[in-house]
C-alpha cells in the first residue's frame, strides 16, 4: 500500500486537460464543462490525504466547498434554488446582477477555492491548480465576464465562510485531552498506539439539517456484560470468531472500505504511517463518479455533490454526539481482557469509542442521498480508492455499497455488530432528512 503524496504540478494540468476539446488557445477549454467540478474535488481530496484531517474534519471541508460552488453554479439553471437558504444558520446567498454576463462554472470554482483556503493547511499546491485553471476560463472569455464571474465566485465564498465561522468548530479546538475511562465496559486507548480520542466534542457542531447532535437519538447499546449468555458478550465474542475464521472475501471488503486516514504500521522498533482517503472522501469519490455516469450538468452534479457532503457532515455530528454519550469499549479491549490475549483486530481500531458505527452511519447517509438524487438501481463501477489502495469494485446500487462498508467494520475487528447496525439506521434517517429538508422543490 502506497503512501500519497501531494499532487503533482503535472497531475494538475492532466486534471485541467480533462475539460479541455482539443489543443490549441481560444476553444481549446470547454467553459460550461462539468468536469470542472470533479477535478476542482480531486485535488482538495488529495490535499486532504496529504494534511491528515480526521474524517470529521475532512466532512466539514467537502460540506462548505462544495456549498459554496453550488451557490455560485446553480444560476447556469434558471430556477435551481438555493441550498443554504434550507439550511441552518446561512446568511442569503450573493445574487448576480441581472442583464450581466457570468460564467457561473468560473464563479463557481471561484466560491470553492476561495473556501477551501480557508478550511485547509497545505494549499500550495490548491493555489498552482487555481491559477492554470484560472487562465484557461481567461483565455476564453471576455475580461468584464471573467472579472465579474470571479468577484461573484469570491462572495459566495465570503457568505458561505461567515458560517463556518460560527458551527462552533473554534470552540472545539483545544479541548482537553479525552482518554477514556477505567470504569467496566467504557472506551479506552486502544493498541497499538493507544492514542486520545479522536474529536470528542464533534457532537457539539452546528449541523446543517439536525437541531442538534442528539436529534436521532439510538436505543442504548447493549449493557456490557461478560456473562456469556448476554447480548454484549455474544457480540463481542462474534467479532472474535470471525476475525479467527477470515475469509479472503471478507478480508478483500474489510480493506476496501478501511478508509482510514492514517495508520500507522509497526515493523519492530520501526513505525511508518500510511496516508488514505478518508471514509468521507471516499463517498465523495463515489457521488462524483454517479454524476459522470449519469451525465449531469454542472448544476445537477454541485448539488449531488453538496447534498452528499451535507448529509457526510451531519452523520459525523450524529454519530459522534452518541459516540461519546454511550462511550462503549472497543472489541479489542475486551477479547483481549476477557477471552484471547493475543487476538488482534483485521483492522487497525480507530482512537474513539465504538457505538455506532460511524462508517455505518455516514455511508447510509451519502447512499439514502444518491440513491434519491441518482436513482434506487444505479449500477457503478467504484475506482474513487485505486490511487490509494490499488482495489476498485463493482457494486449494482449505492445501498449495496452502503451495505458492504457497514459490514466491513465487522469483518475488519473493530465493530460489533450492534454498532454497525445502529448506524447504519442512523445514518439513513440523516440522509432521509437531508432530502426532506432540500430538495422538495429542486428541478
């Protein structure tokens, strides 16, 4: 398994050839051309491989970015409404001057960068993508359409960052250290690296459609007990003799849909990390390859883009708020205490606590929304992770796929099954509310 690396300058402009027709100067890039969009998100995806961002984080940066390109692009469709405007806490949204010449597909990559520089650390590489993509929309239009369509790309962007300014993200910056706890059945440091928790006051964010972090509420988890004829000890005793008994197949699945940002890998008194996509970027990699089968606009194929990064988003706030309510021990924890001391998970465990699944929770959310937007019976072939991992996977509809990646926490060591499906019911009433709330009244 490869370890990424920040995207080349050259992989840049083969990403900018992608929308072109053919070599030459004017007429040489297609200015209407979706394709746009779908490399504008490649390169903020590699750049979040490249910066670690934990996979709420990573949520957040898909949400607003692509928040901010629909807003700008969605006036390339006469009577395409405003997403922010359904959304909790957005100002109204810049509008173009009427009478004037735009190109919204330049506004709207504008409005994404002008966000994503905002949101992200390492953006050298973001800015040298910008400017060659900048110059080919220049190259073709008109000065006054460019500089407008740029100005009105860089107010949406303001207006969409004076929310993510107030989701309380600050506040939850420099909290103090979430280590766990030594009392029966609650999270604690796992191996190898027995690292703090990951994003303890997640819960705590400013959702785009929620109330609040707590809105679905899950049954509690099962009561922790060892009694062998409890529910929690046959949970627990399940991942172990799955996790003993491995197939291929299930290894194949745990692997493809690990999706974990960094791990990091012990060779004797070495360590060495490998960077992936997050589970997130995955699902976003996923949306973008539907919108190219299906052929979609610019507009059609922001908003999936969006509506899936929202529904992303509020998972993680979803199933972070019930993470660190419940705090549930992880398998490992417990088959090593209490059943096999030298039994080890498929997967490297993830630094928070177990109950719900969050891979359960947000690709039940992003399939509920795609499955909407794109179709119940869509087939796709899924290369969004090949980069990363060199495996790609047919799968007949995005539930299918949702499915898979729930499952796949079972199989790789570090769920039980309680958890994966707990999330995987949360995460379909995010995405069902994430439609409810957006798209009524959407062409």
């Amino acid at each position: 398994m490869k370890q990424v690396k920040i995207v080349s300058v050259l992989v840049i402009l083969c990403l900018l050839q992608l929308s072109c027709k053919q070599p030459g100067s004017k007429g040489s890039f297609d200015v209407n051309n979706p394709t746009v969009l779908h490399n504008n998100q490649k390169v903020l995806t590699d750049l979040i491989i490249y910066d670690v961002f934990t996979p709420p984080v990573a949520a957040r940066i898909y949400s607003y970015t692509s928040l901010a390109s629909y807003e700008a692009v969605r006036h390339s469709k006469p009577g395409a409404p405003s997403l922010t405007a359904k959304l909790n806490g957005f100002a109204p949204m810049p509008e173009p001057e009427k009478g004037k010449s735009y190109n919204f597909l330049l506004a709207a990559s504008k409005a994404f960068f002008t966000v994503a520089y905002k949101v992200t650390f390492s953006i050298d590489t973001l800015k040298v993508y910008e400017k060659e993509l900048l110059q080919n929309f220049r190259n073709e239009l008109d000065a006054e359409t460019f500089d407008r369509s740029i100005a009105y790309g860089e107010s949406v962007g303001r207006q969409v960052l004076a929310r993510a300014a107030v989701d309380n993200y600050p506040q939850t910056r420099g909290k103090p250290r979430f280590i766990g706890s030594k009392e029966p059945g609650k999270w604690r440091p796992t191996p190898p690296d027995y690292s703090d928790a990951v994003e303890p006051c997640w819960g705590d964010m400013k959702g785009f459609v929620l109330d609040s972090g707590s809105q679905f509420k899950l049954p509690p988890p099962p009561v922790y007990s060892m009694d062998s004829s409890s529910a929690f000890f046959k949970f627990a005793y399940e991942v172990y003799s799955i996790g003993k008994n491995l197939t291929k197949e299930q290894k194949d699945i745990a692997t493809y849909w690990d999706d974990n940002p960094f791990v990091v890998e012990h060779a004797g008194h070495m360590m060495f990390a490998n960077k992936k996509i997050t589970p997130g970027g995955h699902w976003m990699g996923i949306a973008s390859i539907a919108c190219k089968k299906d052929k979609a606009d610019a507009e059609k194929t922001a908003r999936v883009l969006a509506l899936t990064a929202v529904g992303l988003m509020d998972g993680f706030v979803s199933c972070w708020e019930e993470k660190y309510a419940s705090q549930v021990i992880r398998p490992v924890t417990v088959i090593n205490e209490f059943i096999d001391e030298s039994w080890s998970p498929f997967l490297q465990t993830p630094p928070f606590p177990e109950y719900p699944s969050g891979h359960s929770v947000i690709s039940a959310s992003a399939a509920t929304i795609l499955t909407k937007l794109i179709g119940e019976n869509f087939s796709f072939h899924d290369d969004s992770d090949k980069e990363y991992i060199g495996m790609e996977k047919d799968f007949n509809s995005f539930m299918e796929a949702a499915n898979e990646a729930s499952i796949s926490r079972v199989y790789g060591g570090i769920h039980y099954r309680s958890g994966v499906d707990a999330g995987a019911r949360q995460g379909v009433l995010v995405g069902n509310l994430v439609i409810n709330k957006t798209t009524a009244t959407a062409p």
